[in-house]
C-alpha cells in the first residue's frame, strides 16, 4: 500500500542531465566527433543490453566489474542472462567479429555513450556513467598506440586543458606474465598476514590486482614486489621502445608506472592512464592499452588491437573548473504576439525564419505582451519579433533587438515588412558576427 505513494526518484547513482548542463555536454560531444574524424575514428553503437556471458569472458571473472559492479540479471520474459554494458570494448569486439569487419582492412572505432556499474556513488564516480571509448583493431603497433596516446594530447589541448598526466607501463606477452606471476604470488606470500580479504583471495587469482591496492599500509609490500617490466624479453621490450620513442618525437611527457596495470583482465604490452589531481580521489580521466587476445578470446580470427575510454563526466568537471558555464540562448529570434490573428499568423513567420535558418521559439498560450516580453528576454534570443494588430494591419512586425548593445546603448526597435522580414533577420545576424 504505502509503496503506491513513494516518491518518485531517479535510481542512486544515475544522474539527470538537466538543459543547463546539457549545453556543456554537447559541446564537447561535437568537438569530440570532429576531433575524432580528424584521425578516421568512425562511429560504431552497439546494444545497451548484451548477454553476461560477453562480459564475464571479455572482461575476465576475476575483475572488480565482473565481481562487483555489473548489472546482470534474468531476463523474466525467457531467462536469459544479460547485462548493462559496464563498457565499450567487449560490445564492439562482439560486433566487429559477428559482421565481419576485419575481414579486409584494420577498422578504427570509437563509441560514445552511457555506461552502467553498481559502484558506490561519489564525486567523478556514478552507476550510470559516459565514456568515449576507442577501438584500433587490426593494429600490432607501436605506432598506433602512440597514435593514440598523441590523439589524446590533442584532445587535452583542444578543450585547454593543462593539469593532466601521463603514466605509462607494458604488461608485456602472457608468458612474461606468467613467469612475473610466479615470482609475484612467491613475494605476496611473505606478506599473507597483512593482506585483506579481498588480498588473500587475489593473491593467486589475479595477483598483480594485489598491487593495485589504495590500502596505505601495504603501499611498502606494493612498492618491493617483483617489477613486470624486469620480465618483458625483447620482442616486448622493443614494443615499449617503439611508443616512448614515439611520444619523445611528439614532444609528450610521460612516468613509467611499472604498478599500472588496469582494471581489465585482457590488457597486453602498452596501458596507459592520463590523471590529474584536480578531480579529488577519482583523478584518472581516461584509461588505456593493447588488448591483442581479445578478439581470439571472443571466437574472432586474432588480430592485435588497441584502444582507450575517457570517463566523461570526469572530463567534464576538470573542463568545467575556471569557466564558468556561460547559458547557451534558447533560440535567436522570439516571436511575440497579441490577439488571434496574430497568433496564427505568428506560427506561419516562425516556420519561415525557420525555413531561413534561424532557431525560433514561437510564444505558445497566451499571455500579455509584457511577460511575453520577459520571457522572450529570458530565452537568450537577441530578437523578439512583435506582431500586434497594428503591425498586422500594416503587414509588418516590430523588430526587437533584446540585448543591449555592445557600446552600452540599448536596444534598438523598428518596423519591417513581413515580406521582407527573413532577409531582414538574417542580414543583422550575418552583420553580428562580422
Ligand atoms: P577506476 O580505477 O576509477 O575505477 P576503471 O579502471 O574502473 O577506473 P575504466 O574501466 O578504465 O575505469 O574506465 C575508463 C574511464 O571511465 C576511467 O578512467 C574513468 O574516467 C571513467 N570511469 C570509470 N568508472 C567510473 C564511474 N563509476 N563513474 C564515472 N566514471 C567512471
Ligand atoms: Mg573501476
């Protein structure tokens, strides 16, 4: 009973995205697009559902994702298992395997959209959360993780930002792996006592998660383990030369960071993180590497590949610090109107200046002139159109400009006639931006 008057309320975690904000998002999603054009990134958009299985093969088990965080459920209509992709990867390599995309030439994807994890909620950590995720497949590299590192120095440079680094580390091949392992899962034996739950479990499941740990007590364990990068051979190694000496020419600054290792099990040779420390804990804006295993892993014929995901709402907040966010206009022109006739005649103007161009907001219900007024003033538009019996009468409209003028003067108003009316809009907007 009591439940038929709960409050309704968005889910914790899953934010709304109200117009004030959305302004900022879409900016940054058409300079997002045009950026990725510039490097022949192509759009690519997979289901928001897929079967848990993709993910818990793709991402691995023994993943804080897959352990933890994904929404999977029981489809009640057929009792399929599915879930909300918790990312891009594994949808587009699904994708790409089951239409054939690699069959005749490497493929350069990206994706953009929400993403879904049951994580705790806090500042640049949400449940329903955006990435920008970008998939090179059919790359050995390194020439293309480089790319990619250098398309994101782009990126940061596009949108002004300063305050953000870059680590970097090779994981190297599986058996490079699998011999540090050994020597990993020895060394976090002496330190059984000091592990956690999580730790003990870890240790021989997924042993360098261990050093991925935030405990700042076990940060000396952490730091005295066996280091990956002693065990690449050369072939790695000369992977790893290949992308430093790549980012040395493109003039990018990076840290080795032999401990960064990613969340995600499929990652092999270069991964790569840019962080800054203006978001609080949650400082790493985009994360990265080589997945060369994965498409094999998924039942596509092996081809290496290589990608990276930006976290959005992270992006965002470190674009919106020191600018402030200025209202975007809701329209240009305000069409205001009084009595029947001009209502209708008044909807007919509209889809003519839109004809021409112009983003019109027609003023709907009635109103008296003067809050119609106030309202096309709050719109943003830098012109009200009035139309009133006497301009009717006269077939003309009163032409508002609604922003004060740059030198301070106020702004102007005068008739023009309907016919003429279009060209007369569009010539003082084409003047505004000269
Ligand atoms: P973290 O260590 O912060 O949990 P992650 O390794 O799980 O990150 P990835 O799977 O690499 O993150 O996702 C790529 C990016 O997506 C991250 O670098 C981050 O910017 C963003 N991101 C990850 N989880 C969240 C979340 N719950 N809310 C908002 N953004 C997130
Ligand atoms: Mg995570």
């Amino acid at each position: 009973m009591a439940e038929n008057f709960q409050k309704l309320t968005a889910i914790r975690g899953m934010n709304d995205l109200l117009p004030a904000d959305s302004a900022r998002w879409e900016r940054l999603e058409r300079l997002a697009r045009d950026w990725l054009r510039s490097y022949g990134y192509r759009n690519i958009r997979t289901p928001v559902l897929e079967f848990t299985r993709l993910f818990t093969r793709g991402i691995g088990e023994v993943t804080d994702i897959v352990e933890k965080e994904m929404y999977s459920f029981t489809d009640s209509l057929n009792g399929d298992l599915l879930a909300m992709r918790p990312e891009f990867t594994a949808g587009t390599v699904r994708a790409a395997i089951e239409h054939n995309l690699l069959y005749d030439r490497p493929q350069r994807l990206f994706s953009m959209g929400p993403v879904f994890r049951h994580e705790r909620p806090q500042r640049g950590r949400y449940r329903q959360f955006h990435q920008i995720s970008v998939e090179a497949m059919g790359f050995a590299g390194p020439d293309v993780d480089a790319e990619l590192i250098v398309m994101l120095a782009r990126l940061w440079q596009i949108l002004g930002l300063t305050d953000i680094r870059l680590e970097l580390n090779s994981l190297g091949a599986s058996e490079e792996r699998a011999a540090h392992r050994d020597a990993l899962i020895a060394y976090l034996e002496g330190f059984k006592d000091q592990l956690d739950e999580d730790g003990k479990r870890r240790m021989y499941t997924n042993p360098l998660r261990v050093l991925d740990t935030k405990n700042p007590a076990l940060q000396e364990m952490a730091n005295g383990a066996p280091r990956l990068l002693d065990f690449l051979g050369a072939e790695s190694l000369a992977h790893f030369e290949g992308v430093k000496q790549r980012l040395d020419d493109a003039g990018i600054a990076y840290t080795i960071n032999p401990r960064l290792v990613r969340g995600l099990d499929y990652y092999n040779l270069t991964v790569f993180e840019w962080v800054t420390d203006r978001l609080g804990a949650q400082g790493t804006v985009c994360g990265g590497g080589r997945y060369d295993g994965l498409i094999g892993l998924l039942g596509g014929k092996p081809a290496p590949a290589v990608g990276f995901a930006i976290g959005m709402e992270r992006l965002l907040d470190l674009w919106s610090q020191g600018d402030a966010a200025e209202a975007e206009p809701e329209c240009d022109v305000y069409v205001v109107h009084q009595g029947d006739a001009a209502a209708r005649r008044a909807q007919r103007i509209g889809e003519q200046l839109r004809d021409a161009g112009l983003d019109v907001i027609v003023h709907a219900g009635s109103a008296s002139f003067k809050s119609q007024m106030k309202r096309a003033d709050g719109s943003g538009a830098e012109i009200a159109v009035i139309l009133g019996d006497d301009e009717l009468a006269a077939g003309e409209a009163s032409v508002k400009t609604l922003r004060s003028q740059a030198d301070g003067s106020p702004g102007t108003q005068r008739r023009v006639a309907l016919d003429a009316l279009a060209d007369t809009l569009i010539q003082s907007f084409d003047s505004d931006v000269d």
